[in-house]
C-alpha cells in the first residue's frame, strides 16, 4: 500500500545560491605565496591560484533552513508511519509521485525534486575506526567498534534508506498554492527486480 506524508513549506532548491568555499590548508597558503611571488604574468597567477585551490560547494543556507524544518517532523512522521504498520527506513525500490505546491512560482523542476529525494534519506553514521557507513545507529557493524566511535555523516527524515532506491517520479507535479505551500508525497514500494535486488542486500550497500 503506498504511504502519504505532507512535508509543511515548498522545498529550496540546494542549488539556489549555493556556498562556494575556496578549500586550502595554511601550508598551502605559505606556498601559494611563495609561488604567486614568482609569477610573471596575471595569466600565470591565474594558473597558479586555480591549480593550488580545491572548491568546495555546500548546499545553500535557505535549502538548510527548509530542511532543518523538515527535520522537526521526523519523529511525528515516524510514529505516523509505524501506526500504519510502515517499517523505516524502506528499503525496497521506490516510485514517488510528489504534488509540490510552491508558494509562488519559481524554482526549477530538477532542483525541486532533488531537494526532497535528499531530504528523505535516512542518517548515516561513519565509524571513526574502520571508515565505513551504516543507517543504524549501534556498534560499528564492520570492526565492533563502539557506538561512541560513530559520527553522523549526514542527517535524513529517515523515511527511504538512499536516494538510489528511487526509480520514478510519475505524476509528480509543480503546483501552487500561496496559502499554504507543502509537499504531499506518495510514496509506493515497488518489488525489487534482479536490477534493484542491490537494495535489499546488507543497508550499507546502499549507502554511497
Ligand atoms: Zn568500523
């Protein structure tokens, strides 16, 4: 049977106005001067500068503000769920047909449903020792590492185990509604085939 949930507030899209971090350490900071004092030409400073710095592209401060929201829900969204008997995170392939109903008319479709196959993901822990990931909280499936060895790789409203798992978005439509923006997602667990079965292996390896 497929799942509704309503998430309050239309997404943001990650890429509006993403952070763009220039990534360098202070050693190369020292050489990168050392080299930019050498340089002869505006075009090698260039060369130098693209070649010592790393860009890192985080995801924009609304879309973290919209998600930090969404997160709100989490537990309210679990015992919905598990009262209508759902086990989270699912861990089959998915199809998802997602009504979003923005505030006003903007945004882009690919951003839009990015933003939310993220958001739906569930944790992932990192164990400290081993390096490895896992969905569940608890000692390090891998090494036996403690729990206390894990750290939180990334955050998800716990709902489908990885965006992977995710086959379609028939039906899913960009709407408005400036009273109340919201999304209403269905949410169909589809049986794996020989092509998704990865999925119901070990949680991990569905992890990327
Ligand atoms: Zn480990």
């Amino acid at each position: 049977m497929p799942i509704h949930i309503v998430l309050p507030s239309a997404p943001v899209t990650k890429k509006n106005s993403p952070r763009v971090m220039p990534m360098i350490s202070m050693k190369g900071i020292k050489a990168l001067i050392a080299e930019l004092a050498r340089a002869t030409s505006h075009k090698d400073c260039v060369k130098i500068l693209m070649r010592s710095i790393s860009i890192s592209v985080q995801p924009s401060e609304n879309y973290i503000e919209w998600f930090d929201r969404q997160y709100l829900m989490r537990a309210s969204l679990h015992s919905q769920l598990a009262a209508a008997g759902v086990r989270l995170p699912i861990m089959e392939p998915v199809a998802i047909k997602a009504l979003i109903y923005r505030e006003a008319l903007r945004g882009d479709w690919t951003g839009y449903v990015d933003a939310i196959g993220d958001a739906i993901q569930a944790d992932v822990w990192q164990c400290q020792e081993c390096k490895k990931k896992t969905i569940t909280l608890a000692n390090c499936p891998h090494c036996g590492a403690s729990i206390a060895r894990m750290r939180q790789a990334r955050r998800g409203l716990g709902i489908i185990a990885d965006d992977k798992q995710i086959v379609h978005w028939d039906g899913s439509r960009l709407l408005k509604d400036s009273q109340r923006p919201r999304i209403e997602l269905t949410i169909e667990t589809l049986r794996a085939t020989p092509q998704a079965s990865l999925f119901a292996n070990e949680q991990e390896e569905v992890i990327a």
